[in-house]
C-alpha cells in the first residue's frame, strides 16, 4: 500500500544529507512520495541529481514556509521487460 513519508534534512550538512536522503529513496516502493525538507539552497541541486539517478523516481523542487521542500514520487515507468521489447519489434517486421 502506498505511503507517504517525511525527512528532515534541515541543518544536516553535507554529506550526511545525501547518505540519509539515498538511503530512504532506495526503501522506497512502487506509489510511494517521500517529502524531503532542506534548509539549504545549495544541497538541492546535488541532492535533485542522485534522486534523478534511480530509476522510476520523479521529483519536484518548491519553497514550502521558508524551506526547500522536495517531493519524491516512485511510480512504475510503463516500459515492458527488455525481452518483451525484442518480441513487438519481430512482431512489427
């Protein structure tokens, strides 16, 4: 069932922040948003590039009472199994 969960990342340096942000994004399962809370501007953008590294996560970035919040969202990303894939294309031929 999915959850939504929060973590406070606020006046966690760097790079304690990015070892608790990559470890509560790879618990997460398929439906599940992780709001993660920052203080510091300059933490989102290296923070944005790890979560955009693992697959079937989307994330988006706002201001949220003074903070930075980023919603993470894991979803199923539609593709068919690589040897799904190969059949369609010896179907089409």
């Amino acid at each position: 069932m999915p959850s939504t969960s929060k973590l406070s990342l606020i006046n966690v340096d760097w790079p304690g922040s990015l070892l608790q942000c990559n470890r509560e994004i790879h618990q997460m399962e398929k439906g599940d948003t992780l709001n993660i809370f920052i203080n510091d501007p300059e933490i989102a953008g290296p923070l944005m590039l790890v979560i955009h590294r693992v697959e079937n996560l989307n994330a988006k970035i706002e201001e949220q009472n003074g903070h930075i919040l980023i919603r993470v969202e894991k979803d199923d990303d539609g593709r068919k199994p690589e040897v799904d894939q190969a059949n369609d294309l010896k179907e089409e031929k």
